[in-house]
C-alpha cells in the first residue's frame, strides 16, 4: 500500500488544475536480515521541474545526511547506491536501523517541496542467551533462573528445559511458573523433585533458536535437628556470657582492674 505526502492542489490562471510535486514510497516499513540488502523506496511526480534535487536523511536524535549533493555521504559512501530516488544499502546492520526521510525539491514547480518517510528494522537472529541457574538450592526457599539475550530483534521468547526436556508455561499444579518473555523461571518453594539439569532456549523466528549450556541445580533438606541445635548452642553461650559479666560485676572484677 503507497503512502503518500501530497500536497495542496493549486490553479492557474486559466483555472486548469495544476499537480505539485508529489512523494510516494512503496514500502514505507522495510524489515531485513542483518548483514542483508535493504530498498528504500521513493518514487516522485513533478510539475514542471525535469531534474529536481534528491536528498535522503537520516532521522535520529540528530539529522545526519545519507546522500546529498548528488553523492552518499558518511558511512553510506561506497556501500549504497540510488536509482531514481530510491536507495539500495548494502550489507545493513544495527547502525543502519532507524527512520529515513526522502525530500525532492523542484525549484520550478509550483510548490517546491516533497518529502516520504521510510523506517527500516533489521532483524537479528538469537544470540547464545546468558544463563543465571543456582548450583543449589534448599527445600522450601524462593529460587529464581534467569535466561537473557540483549541481540535479538525483534525481543526473543525464552524456553526452559530440564534433563532435556521442555517445561510446559501452563502446567496444572506446577511447582513454578515461567515467564517467557523475560526469561525467568520461579520457584515459589522449591523441592528435591525439582532438582535436576537445566537450560535455556531463545527463539525469536528470525533464525534458529540458540541455547545456553546446561546447570545442574542441587537441591538439599533443610536440616532442621541441625538448626535447632545451632540455634540452642548460640543461646547458651550468650547466656553464659551475660552470666559472666554479671557475675564480674557482682564480685567487682571490673573496678578492681580499673582502679
């Protein structure tokens, strides 16, 4: 579907209608594999101006020129090239991504100015994701995995595995839950039955999935005898030394040494 600028339809003397310059793209959303050709296309109609000028920027934070005064200029030179005012770039990659502006002037038409804009994404298969899996863990606790990949584009959807197999996002009475597009598996409370080899997978359908390389995830009983005794033994030596204190105190052990 063409999306057009055109501009006010003016008269001439005679009342006859006059057609200003008029910019089109045939494509106003390109999408390109990385490291792949990218079109952008602009085609124009004029009024009376045979060679009008043909600008194309680049729309950033800042406006920098991509051809200008009948040449590429900056990093577009030697690796694009125009036919008419449409522009073939060669190799693209994430510095080319963004919107670009096509102006035509025509000094001898009526209205002088046209412009289209044309938004170029370039996709970008899964990297190898970045995995965080606990070596272990203890009955009961919050444990959290986490699968990132920062490349992809568009945003990658993440898989777990465990022992090679994939864990279902909707699962009755499962012991987690799994958010696919942030990665991150959770255990609420975690138990012996979850322990086992983990993996994360990142697919985007740009290129094939890629996966980061399994952990084992030990889970272990929280030895609660051993607590409790820990716990008691920690209460009966600040017992005792609140009791020796008190009892120097008692017998003036500290003034006796200080005096």
């Amino acid at each position: 579907k063409k999306v057009q600028v055109f501009f006010t339809v003016l008269f001439s003397v005679s009342g006859a209608a006059v057609v200003p310059v008029t910019v089109t793209s045939r494509s106003p959303g390109v999408e390109v594999h990385e490291f792949s050709d990218a079109e952008l296309s602009c085609e124009f109609r004029t009024e009376n101006d045979n060679n009008p000028r043909i600008e194309w920027k680049k729309i950033d934070k800042d406006v920098s020129f991509v051809y200008y005064d009948g040449r590429f200029v900056g990093p577009f030179h030697g690796r694009a090239e125009i036919k008419g005012a449409t522009v073939r770039l060669h190799r693209v990659t994430q510095t080319d991504a963004g919107k670009y502006r096509c102006e035509v002037s025509a000094p001898q038409d009526t209205v002088t100015l046209g412009e289209t804009n044309v938004t170029l994404t370039v996709l970008v298969p899964p990297h190898t994701p970045s995995c965080d899996v606990p070596s272990s863990a203890l009955t009961g606790s919050l444990v959290q995995l986490r699968c990132r990949d920062r490349h992809s584009i568009p945003a990658a959807v993440y898989t777990w595995f465990k022992d090679n197999r994939a864990l279902p996002i909707q699962q009755p009475n499962a012991t987690y839950t799994i958010d696919e597009k942030t990665g991150v598996l959770t255990f609420q409370k975690v138990s012996r039955a979850d322990a086992g080899q983990y993996h994360c997978e990142a697919r985007n359908g740009v290129g094939p999935g890629k996966s980061c390389p399994w952990t084992h995830m030990q889970i272990d009983d929280l030895n609660e005898a051993a607590l409790i005794s820990g716990v008691l033994l920690l209460a009966l030596l600040l017992f005792l030394c609140a009791f020796g204190g008190f009892y120097a105190h008692r017998h003036g052990l500290f003034s006796r040494e200080f005096s």
